[in-house]
C-alpha cells in the first residue's frame, strides 16, 4: 500500500477548515479537475485533451476547422496537457466556433465554467469571444443567433458573458442576454443582448493574456408562467452578480439593467412561456470581424456543464497526494526536510526527474527546475504545490510547507 507522511502545519490547518467550509462546489471534489466527469451532477466535460480529430467529432458544427489547434497552454491548477487555440486572419477569417446540441436538453438549473484566455492583441476588436449556452424550440444543430431580432418568444434563448463594455481600459465584462422578455434599446424596434452588471462594485475586466475562470448559471423559471427564473456569474471564483425575483433592487436603462439599492427590486426572469424551450446547446465562439483587427487567437480549456456549482479547478488539500497512485512505494515522492524553511529536497521517483515546478494555492507558477530539489527562501511562508514530471511521462504532484522555523 502506498505510504504517505502528513505534516498539519498552523497554515495547512486553516485551509483545510477554509476548503470544509465550501459546500456544493463540484471542482473541490476532483483537484485538478481529475475524474470530474464522472460525477453524478456533471452534464457534460470538455477538456479538449484528446486530440483536434476527436474534439472536433463531438460537435455538430464546426467553423474554420482549420484554424484550430491543441496548444500546451493550460490554466493554474491544470494537469491536462492541452487547449484549444482559435484564430483570426487580418482581412480574412473572423474567427471560428465550435457549436454542440444536446437532445432532450437539460431543464431546470445548469450551470456552465469555462476557463478563457483573450491576448493582448485583441484589446480593441472585440466582438463576441466567449462560451455561449441556451436553447432553441425547435433545437437545431447549428447556431441561429437572429441578431438584433425583438419578440423571441420561445424561439429561443441565450446566454453569455464577454467583454462587452469595449470602450475601457481594460475592457469590463457583462451579460449578453436573449430572451422573449428582453429589453430593446430603441422602443421595440431592435433587440441586442442586454447587460446586467453595468458598474456594479463586482464589475471585472479582462486580464489581457492570463487565464480567466467564468462560471454562469441559469435557473428556468417553473411553472412556466413565472417569472422565478434566476441568473448568477462568478468570475475565478468571486461572485460578479446575481438577479432573480425580489432581488437586486435598480432599474432598467433600455437595454442594460443598472443596479442601485434605492430603486424597486427586480423582477425576476421569465426565461420562457413553454417547457419546449431549455438548455439545448453549447456555443465556443471567437468571433474577431473587424476587417482592420490584427490576426488574433483565443484560447478555451476545462468547460464543465453541471447541476451544481463548479467552482475553479481546485488544487486539493492533501500533503503528499500524488496524481498516480499505486502499490510500489517507488511511485511515492518524498520529500525532506518537511516542513522546511527554504530547501525541499525530493527522491524516489520511479523514473529519472524530468522537472520540478512550484505553484502556489491558487494556481501562479512559482518556479521549474530539472534538479531534485527546490529553493523556497525568497518566497513567504505557506502552502505550495508541487508537480514532478518524470521521465516516461509519468506525473505526480503534493504539497509542501515552508515555515519561518
């Protein structure tokens, strides 16, 4: 039996109270997100780690194939190897989409988290660059988004959340909402996605070239004559908003909601008048159409659909894990002194060491090395990761604690 050495530091102690304390986050269960898709509450998983043919054969449409490809690119906290990189051409090609129906769809509460990342480059010319979800009664198998199309009904309905207050620096994220109740911002004529957050205390923007953590989650109404239904986003993890019925109290602007604690409370959703319509689809997009953008890319990783709340990939809590146990001691890492104040050394792995890479709780790459050790002492004391790759492919990963002792 594999033997494993646990050392609670005062740090260790708290976070393992903090991570107790988190109820009904999905992503706790699974560090790393290994084995996530075989929880009884998951919908649906994509990792897109087994290669472009078969990523591609589980979506029903597919646009500009062939600028996608798998990059090595992975956010904190990941061991899966890949990506997906979309581009965009200058003059050219506005992007890609990869868009995926699901029969019967899912009714009820769904919740959707999605990993993105936006480069630099793109600051200027966004369009809609994001992971879109809803439902279209009759479902289709390919997006029918009816841009700029008032009186929906129960045609249909969708939801994202992009950078689309683009006139910041750096541009702020909202909502973009369609729905038969939708707002128009000019009386009824047209109908765009309407915005929610609109300078709310929680309001974020994009953080050019790092990993974004977005989880959204939609509650239909029931019966459908109500107006019970519900929206709430997080992004890595902080809540950014929630709206259902009674609350938050503010008004709307034509088509953006504004959020302000004097105002009535709001209304709540009345996401559709007939249970036909529901969650029926997914929608990566990377939509860059300015004919003047620079040739650009967007990158997904670790979508997760699900009955309850995800959260962002968790990296565990326990000293010593390692990803790949087994009955021979040698697969075992150990590591000495522990605690330490700096210096960690590491033997027994069951092929030569092929790097060390450190981390920190939330996922920020530390340091790498290829020898058999690490050099904490310029970094504060705490609780940090540790991934070994070996020689052969082999991967294991624990934590370690450096202490002022």
């Amino acid at each position: 039996m594999s033997k494993r050495v646990f050392f609670l530091s005062p740090i260790f102690v708290l976070i393992l109270a903090f991570n107790q304390a988190v109820q009904g986050q999905i992503a706790n269960l699974y560090p790393h997100d290994i084995g996530i898709e075989n929880d009884s509450n998951v919908l649906f998983v994509e990792k897109f780690d087994d290669g472009l043919p078969a990523i591609l054969s589980r979506y029903d449409d597919k646009r500009n194939a062939a600028g996608m490809s798998i990059d090595a690119d992975v956010p904190p906290g990941s061991l899966d190897p890949n990506s997906i990189n979309m581009t965009s051409t200058q003059g050219g090609i506005s992007g890609g989409h990869l868009f995926k129906r699901f029969a019967p769809g899912f009714d009820s509460v769904v919740y959707l988290r999605y990993y993105v990342k936006y480069p630099l480059i793109s600051q200027t010319y966004f369009h809609h660059e994001s992971v879109w979800f809803g439902g279209y009664n009759p479902s289709t198998a390919w997006p029918n988004p009816q841009a700029g199309t008032c009186g929906l009904s129960d045609s249909r309905l969708s939801i994202a959340y992009e950078p689309v207050h683009q006139g910041m620096n750096p541009p702020g994220y909202d909502s973009y909402l369609y729905w038969g109740d939708m707002q128009s911002w000019n009386g009824g004529g047209s109908c765009y996605g309407n915005d929610m957050v609109n300078g709310s205390p929680t309001e974020q923007y994009v953080a050019f070239d790092q990993w974004t953590c977005v989880e959204v989650m939609i509650k239909l109404n029931n019966p459908v004559t109500a107006y019970n239904g519900e929206l709430r986003i997080w992004q890595d993890g902080v809540e950014v908003g929630y709206w259902g019925q009674g609350f938050p109290n503010g008004h709307w602007n034509v088509d953006s909601w504004i959020n302000n604690p004097n105002d009535p409370p709001f209304p709540g959703f009345r996401w559709r008048t007939n249970d036909s319509l529901n969650i029926n689809w997914i929608w990566i997009e990377f939509y860059h159409d300015d004919p003047n953008a620079p040739s650009s890319y967007i990158k997904f990783d670790h979508l997760v659909m699900a009955k309850e709340y995800i959260g962002p990939i968790s990296v565990g809590t326990g000293l010593g894990d390692n990803v790949n146990d087994s009955d021979n001691d040698s697969d075992n890492v150990a590591v000495f002194p522990v605690p330490s104040t700096g210096v960690f050394n590491f033997e027994r792995c069951l092929s030569q060491i092929e790097s060390i890479s450190v981390y920190t709780m939330t996922g920020h790459f530390i340091l790498s090395t290829n020898e058999r050790k690490v050099d904490l002492s310029l970094f504060p004391n705490g609780i940090y990761e540790y991934r070994i790759q070996c020689m052969g492919g082999k991967l294991l990963h624990g934590l370690i604690s450096k202490t002022g002792l």
